[in-house]
C-alpha cells in the first residue's frame, strides 16, 4: 500500500479518501476497511479483525447509523431546550415525552 498524503489544493485525484490522497484505489477500499474495522472495536467488537471485510462494512455503517441517530436526538434536545428557555413553553417537556413513548 502506498503512503497516503495531503492532497495539493485544487487536486482533482478521484483517490482521495478523509483527507489523504492515495495512488491506488485498492489502497482507499484498504483504508475504508481499516477505518471499519477500528470504528467496530471501539464499540466493542472484539472480533473485528477477524470479520469478512462485507460484514465488517455492514456492521460499520450500522454503528455510524446507530450514533447518527444519538447525534440527532441529541440535537432535537438541545434545540427544545433553547426553544423552551425563549419562549418559556413546554416545548422540552413535549419533547422527552414523545422520545419516551418511541413516536
């Protein structure tokens, strides 16, 4: 695998891949893999390493479906949050009882 480097501003390389420019492009589908891989042992996959690289790609962007998510919820929180302090409404409380009932 050739050694990543930043890309030239204006670089029109289509192998350029979180930032880093690639020679190849099996060097990207190997670092995307890599990138899999390390997100599923963070969240607890101890078995990652081993995992077909298909499973591992799947499992991955459950996980980043899965925090995606929490970042939206977390979002729509804090925006209730600021909207309830504004107004002085019960916009927060409206809220936390629609995520409590799953809706």
């Amino acid at each position: 695998m050739g050694r990543p480097r930043k890309p030239d501003a204006g670089s029109r390389n289509p192998l350029i891949h979180a930032g880093y420019e690639f020679p190849h492009a099996a060097d990207v589908a190997v670092f995307r893999l890599r990138s899999d891989v390390s997100l599923l042992l963070e969240k607890g996959h101890t078995a990652a390493r081993r995992y077909p690289a298909s499973f591992a790609m799947l499992e991955a962007d459950i996980c980043r479906k899965r925090e995606n998510g929490q970042y939206k919820t977390l979002a729509s929180l804090v925006y209730a949050a600021g909207a309830t302090i504004m107004a002085g409404g019960d916009t927060l409380a409206k809220t936390l009882k629609e995520l409590d009932s799953g809706e």
